[in-house]
C-alpha cells in the first residue's frame, strides 16, 4: 500500500511562502484527484485543495487566490505552493486522495506555523 510523506512545512512570519511536497512511496496516477488537507488541535482534517489527474484544481474558499496546487505523476509527489500565509492557516498538513479517494497511507504530517 502506498505511504505518504510530506515534507516542507516550517515557521514563518504573515505574508510570507511555504511550499510543501508530498511523496508517495508508489504510484499516485491511479487516484482521480488527489489533495491537501490542513489539521489544527481537535479539529477534524479539513480538505484545502485538490487536484485531478488532468491538472484541474478546487480550492478551500479560504485559500483561494494565495495557494496553488500541483501534481508530478512521474515522481509520485503532490506540491502546494502557499503565498500570503495568514496567522489561520497555521496547522498540520497532509496529502492523500482527496474524500473517498483517501486510501493510501497517510503520513505524519508537515507542521507550517504562521505568527510574528
């Protein structure tokens, strides 16, 4: 089964970047849309962004227009670009299929940490 692991999260100042990457330990083609997901203490993990095979994207309302999603099929690996960082969008963040596509193995996590 393929595990997932991201990498790239980190501190950073509001209105600063991040990008973070996710590797599969296998193929991801074989998943229709796969997505971000950001946690925060005793919340649920939240969908933030998706992306399909064929490049088309969704967005959380609130981060449309600051982060950009991306895939590498021949790498196995997931990208989010995150521009503009506010003090919310401070969490831990996954990948996996996106919704009911979420059957790989889900990894630790990046933590991204955005405050002054």
């Amino acid at each position: 089964q393929v595990q997932m692991m991201e990498s790239g999260g980190g501190w950073v100042q509001p209105g600063g970047s991040l990008r973070l990457s996710c590797v599969g330990s296998g193929s991801i083609a074989g998943t229709l849309i796969m997505g971000w997901y950001r946690q925060t203490p005793g919340n649920q993990r939240d969908l933030v962004a998706g992306v399909s095979n064929s490049g088309a994207t969704i967005y959380a309302e609130s981060v449309k227009g600051r982060f950009t999603i991306s895939r590498d099929n021949a790498k196995n690996t997931l990208y989010l670009q995150m521009n503009s960082l506010q003090s919310e969008d401070t969490g831990v963040y996954y990948c996996n299929g996106a919704g009911s596509e979420a059957n790989y193995i889900w990894g630790k996590g990046t933590l991204v940490t955005v405050s002054s």
